[in-house]
C-alpha cells in the first residue's frame, strides 16, 4: 500500500473523514467562499433589520384583529377543539377503583 502511494507520489489518503485527523485536507479559501460568507451576513443583517423594526406599528396594528373578526374565530376554534373531550373527566374518578383499602395510614 505505502509502496503504490509512494511510486504513485500523492499524500496517503485518509481511513475515515477526509477534513479531520493526520493525513487531512485542507480546503483552501477562495474568494467565492469569502463572497458566499459576505452575502449570507447582509441576509441575515437584512432579515433581523425587519424583525427588529416591523413594518406596522404598535398604533397601526392595534386592533387589526377586530376588522377581520379574528378573536370570535379563535373562540369558534377553541370551542370547537373542546367538544372532543369530557367535561367531568378527572384523576380521582379515573382512578378512584384504587382507593379500596387504604389500612397503611
């Protein structure tokens, strides 16, 4: 094997992940990284610039949710998600069948 790596002149290649240990690789930086890295900032500058500063503000948006009839849906929702359930559904009357000798106290 180091005879073949020897007459074939290349650096021996690596047994497992080729960017980590001895006998890695180095990737070398180009300006395409340098740019990629650049422009990944400035939309990630521009995205937190609109969640820090959002486009209505608190006197604008105050009472948005009345003109569409928001807060009466959301309790049609709620309600509506409710009627799966039981109302007299509790721990004690589910397992109330255990209490049948309680003599340790």
């Amino acid at each position: 094997m180091r005879l073949f790596q020897y007459l074939l002149g290349t650096k021996p290649l690596p047994f497992s992940y080729a960017f980590r240990g001895k006998n890695r690789r180095v990737k070398v930086v180009t300006k395409l990284d340098y740019w990629k890295l650049k422009t990944n900032f400035e939309i990630e500058e521009k995205n937190m610039f609109y969640l820090r500063h959002s486009y209505l503000t608190r006197e604008q948006s105050h009472g948005h949710g009345k003109a569409l009839n928001l807060p009466e849906k959301r309790i049609m929702a709620i309600l509506g998600r409710k009627k799966n359930f039981y109302d007299n559904v509790n721990i004690e009357s589910r397992l109330g069948h255990l209490r049948y000798d309680e003599c340790w106290d």
